[in-house]
C-alpha cells in the first residue's frame, strides 16, 4: 500500500509540475493569484486528495482484514 501510494504522490507531483511550465497555465495562475482564487482552488485541490487518500487507506483497511479471515 505505501508503494502505491508513493507513485501516486510522485506522479501527481510530476503532473504537476509539467502543467506549471505552459504559457497558457501561467497566465491563468497569475490572474487567480492576483484575485485570491488561487487559495480556493489550492483548498479544493487537497481536500480532494486528502478524501481520496484516506478512502484508499479504507479500503486497504477492508481488503487485509477480508484476507486474514479467508
């Protein structure tokens, strides 16, 4: 489970990372920094990864536990 959960980390901070670079993203960025919103979408942003993190621990919780009763 943490190797999983080590490549998605390191994916989405590559992912990241790359959608940063384009022109376009730039410019998008600077005009939600300048409006505040950029604080928004960030909050939206780990709230959605912290839900998805924490349903993947869930269902590795349930998966062990169905596997030490078989």
């Amino acid at each position: 489970m943490k190797n999983k959960c080590i490549a998605f980390l390191t994916s989405m901070a590559f992912l990241t990372a790359r959608a940063e670079g384009t022109a376009n993203n730039e410019t998008m960025a600077s005009a939600m920094r300048s409006n505040g919103k950029i604080y928004v979408v960030v909050a939206v942003l780990l709230t959605i990864l912290a839900g998805l993190i924490g349903y993947m621990i869930r269902i590795d919780r349930k998966i062990s536990k169905l596997e030490k009763e078989s």
